[in-house]
C-alpha cells in the first residue's frame, strides 16, 4: 500500500509515528509511506535554515525527538544559545540546541551551495531513516507572515488601527499566538511549485492521508502551493482526514487562533468544510459524531487522542479502514 | 604611547596580554595599544567563516580563552560537533566547540549581510572588550595554501613528482605540518588591502611591535597585504621584535616547518633578516645573544620563555626599554 500523508509539526510527527507502528503491525506489508512536509514556517535564524516541521517529522520517526515537548532534540543542549545571547545576538525569543543547530548547519551549507531543499531533506533524513520518503511541499522559499495590530503604529486617515506583519515564528514563538491574527500570508506560494515527487506521490497513491496537523498553516499551506490541490482533487486515492478539532477546540497547538483568522470556526465539522472539495472520509472524536458534514464526506467517531504510540496506531489504523471502505 | 603590535594566533595573543599587564603597571599611561591581526589562516567549514587568529587574541585578551590549550574557548562543550559527525559533514578533523562556534554564527551571519570583516571584529570586541583594538589585516578574504606532494598524483613527463595545495588549516591541524611545504600561497593576497584604520595605526605609533608569532604564515602574509609593509618601512616609530626561535627551535608551533618551506633557516639571526628593511631592536634569548645581526638592528637579550603573565609581561617590558633607545 502507498500512502501519502501530508503533514506539519508536533501532531503530524505523532501521528505519522503511531501510523508506521499500525503498519508494522500488519501482515499485508510491506507498505511505503511518503509525507508532504510543511515548508511554509521555515525561517532564518542566526544566519540558519530552520525548517521546523521537516525537522519535527525527521527527529519523531528517526527516534531523536524530545519525547516530552514533541519537538527539538532529546538530550539537547544550549552552549551556542548562550553564547549568542552573550553576543545580544538577535532574536533571542527563539532558543536553539546545540543538537539541533549542526541539523541546520549542514542544511544551511547545502543549501548554499546550491543543494534544493528536498535533496538536502534527503541528506538528513540518510542518517535518520526516519521510515518514510519525506518530502518538502516545495523547494521555493516560502513563509507565512501573520498580519497583527501595531499599538505603535500610526492609524490609517480613515481611523483603520495600523497593522504590521511578523514571521510566523514570531506570532506563535514570541507572542503566544495572542495577537488577534488579522491575516495569515503565506508570502513567496504563488511562484512556488511542489517540489520533485509531490504530485506523483499524490497521483500514485493507494490512499491520501490528513494527520491532525493545523488546517490553516500547515496542512492549508501545503494546500495552497500551485498544483497541490488539484493533484488531490484529481487523485483515485480515497483521501482521509483526522480531526485537529476535539469538541470546540485544539487538541495540541492554537489552531483556533488560525482559523479565527480565517473566519472558520473552530470545530471539527468547520474544518472537514475546508477540506469538502476533495474529503472523502473525517475522523472526529466520540463527542463530535453528530456534526453535521459536508456532503460526500464519511464520517466516523473514534478516540482521538494521541496519548501514546498505541493510541496513535490505533486512530491510523481507524484512518485506513475507512480509506480502505471508501476505496 | 600608541603602541601597534602585528600578531598570529596563541603566541601573539600570549605576547599581547603580557603587554597589557606590563602597560597597567605603568604610572605613565593611558597608552593605546591597536593589534593587526593575521587573517591569512581563515577558514570557512561547515559554512561558518572562522578566523583562529583574530579569535586566538579577542578570547586571550577579553578573559575567554582555554587556558592550558591557548586557543578555544574556556568550559568548551561539543554538543554540535557529535551531531555534525553523525551526519558524516566533512572535515571532520577541525573539530568547532559550541561556545566558538556562536562566535562564527555572529561572524557568518553579518559578513552575509555585507558586513566588513573589520566591522565584524568590532563587534564582537565590544563583548569581549580586549582592551586593544583589534583590526584584521585585511577585509579582503586571504588564505594561505600550503603545496606539498601528492603521493597519489601523477608525476609530470619530467618525472617531478606531483603536488597538490591544501588550506593552511589542512596542514597544520590534520597533517600536523608533517609533509613537507614545498610552496607556501598566500591566496588572495595580491588584490587585497589593509583593513581600514591599519595603515594609519601604523604610520601614527610611538612603537611597532613584532611578537613572537609565526614569521612566515603569520607575521609574513601579514607583511605581504600590499602597503603594509611599505608602512612600517616608512613610519618614524622604532621597530622591535620578538624572536620566536630559541636555540635553532621554535618556542611554540612548528614554524620550523614554514621556514623551512621559504629557504630560511630556524634561527633567531635568520627570522631578524627577514624584517631587516625595517627592524629596529631584536629581542632574543640569552642563548642567542652572540648571533650575527643583520646591520642596524639592535640585538637585546633576555629571557623569552612566555611561562606566565609576569614572565610575558618583562619581555614586552624589555620590548618596549628597547624601543625608547632606539626612538
């Protein structure tokens, strides 16, 4: 079976993890399991290439994540970070590890020299075996800014508050994601396009697969590079999501702050909404079973939460058997 | 006294520090003290710009530096380091501590931006506050090449065995200076130019002082930036220098090897002609004290064992009594 995941930080890792260990649990492999990594919060730090989703994926399922925090290196440590601060190198809202800078060293030099992104993906994750083909959604920079109210900014003549955009990093890093997002920009996405293998790894899929990552600006930037969409509008593959939404609200993250910004509520039903031009099945937990769907789309109600690997296998499993009834 | 010191890596730096304690015991200061650093041995690895000599003085002087080692820092960690070996980057035998690297991240990322590398050093004095003024010899980027054979190279028709350039850094580190120099490059010295501020720091002290660094790959690509020694050859401050040799060896390092690679002999009498357009005053050990010098350099001897800060501090004492005879 060939599955295509897309997927963004913390919630897609998991889940992608708890999917690898449902398929090592079946008889009927091998399978091969490839993942459209979100690109769209990278960001350069410290002169860096940080790409913290791929990051995420590639540390979860090649065994060195931090187990607690789901994101960053177990065992890290922060003598660069302290130094820099020493330096009042700027910004030092966001802390890196040691482990963690030589990722981004030799993703950085690779990229300098000319490397595109999803060959230097495919460097690191050769000493990862993260168990998958992990694939950037794009190799062309992209980055989503967040529009928020500037308090020192001067009003427009019209009384409009002043506004000012940051990186995303810093909306959701530095401010908590507290500032009322008044727009999500994912700036560089029209000139960008899938990078190698993104399209046929959707075209050739057995099944397509949405983690519970965040609607707007993981999975929804993934959707908005050209092409992404409608090679999953076009795929044969039944394509299956699980629910971000629990019952009103996030089960990991602040996506609610996303989809505020984007005038969708914030639940289950809302975001299988986003997805109804190509859904064909949603998981939702037990308490969101009787959300009214969109038309085509198959819902199913099982436990959500990711607690543990087990847990996690379980809703993967849950994903493909309905992928497997729609199919 | 505005004094202008040229100096290499661990040597220069030590000789420096001895200075600056000898200058504080001095009723007759403020004096200025401006250092033209060698950039000669700069290297970029892993995609960071690293310069061993400027970083030998800001760390030696500003209290940071590995105290036994006399290069790298204090408390040195290598969280980085493991990580970049797991990747398998290359080189692996230039091995970068966590708390240096910071240094070249602030380094890196501001020479990116189109920074001078003047400006840099700047910078990054204003943590380290080695109480001289740093300037690199150069912003232009120089790198000494080191040719030596090729054992694995075709010998040319003549049957003259074949050779190959490696970074200086290369021979030192990896190769411990040990095949034989049969050329030394300076790589980009032809087109470059003093830094800012170096001709004048020269051309405006009341001294110029050679410490006992490296006479070839040191203070020699130091001499060879065009201008630069045409400036010491016409500033009205006396000359003196340190000799690095002791008895036919070095005192440090293996500038043997380099003397060697430009005809020279490792002799205290040899290294003094090679600055005999401009040297005023000699300051060799006491065991070199019959050697011929070249004709109008004043030979002094003293002992030149740098063991400690009050030993270092007596011969830049004896440097200086020197100069105010010559002056």
């Amino acid at each position: 079976m060939r599955i295509t995941a897309l997927a963004g930080g913390v919630g897609g890792a998991r889940f992608l993890r708890g999917l690898l260990h449902h398929l090592d649990s079946r008889a009927d492999g091998p399978h091969e399991v490839t993942v459209i990594g979100n690109t769209a919060d990278d960001v350069t730090l410290h002169g860096l290439r940080i790409c913290p989703d791929l990051d995420t994926v590639m540390y979860t399922l090649g065994g060195g994540i931090h187990p607690d925090q789901g994101w960053g290196r177990a065992g890290e440590t922060f003598g660069v970070a302290a130094e820099l601060a020493e330096y009042g190198a700027e910004p030092q809202w966001f802390t890196l590890g040691d482990r963690d800078i030589a990722t981004h060293l030799v993703r950085s030099r690779m990229l300098g020299l000319g490397y595109p992104l999803s060959a230097v993906t495919e460097a690191l994750c050769a000493r990862w075996q993260p168990g998958v083909r992990l694939l950037p959604m794009s190799d062309d920079p992209i980055e989503t800014h967040v529009v928020i109210d500037d308090p020192e900014g001067e009003p427009s003549a019209d009384g409009t508050p002043a506004v000012k955009a940051v990186h995303f990093q810093e909306w959701w890093v530095r401010l908590h994601a507290a500032p009322v997002a008044r727009q999500i920009l994912a700036v560089g996405i029209e000139q960008a396009k899938p990078a190698p293998g993104v399209l046929d790894a959707i075209a050739e899929a057995d099944v397509v697969v949405l983690p519970p990552s965040n609607p707007v600006v993981s999975i929804g930037t993934i959707l908005a590079v050209p092409g992404l969409r409608d090679a999953i509008r076009a795929t044969k593959a039944p394509v299956v999501g699980v629910s971000p939404i629990i019952g009103g609200a996030p089960v990991r993250g602040m996506a609610d702050a996303c989809l505020s910004a984007i005038g969708v509520q914030t639940s289950a039903a809302a975001v299988a909404d986003l997805y109804s031009d190509f859904l064909g099945g949603w998981l939702v937990a037990p308490g969101d079973a009787q959300s009214p769907m969109p038309e085509g789309v198959t819902l199913r109600a099982v436990p959500l939460l990711m607690t543990d690997t087990e847990a996690t296998a379980a809703i993967a499993g849950a994903a493909l058997d309905l992928a497997a009834e729609l199919g």
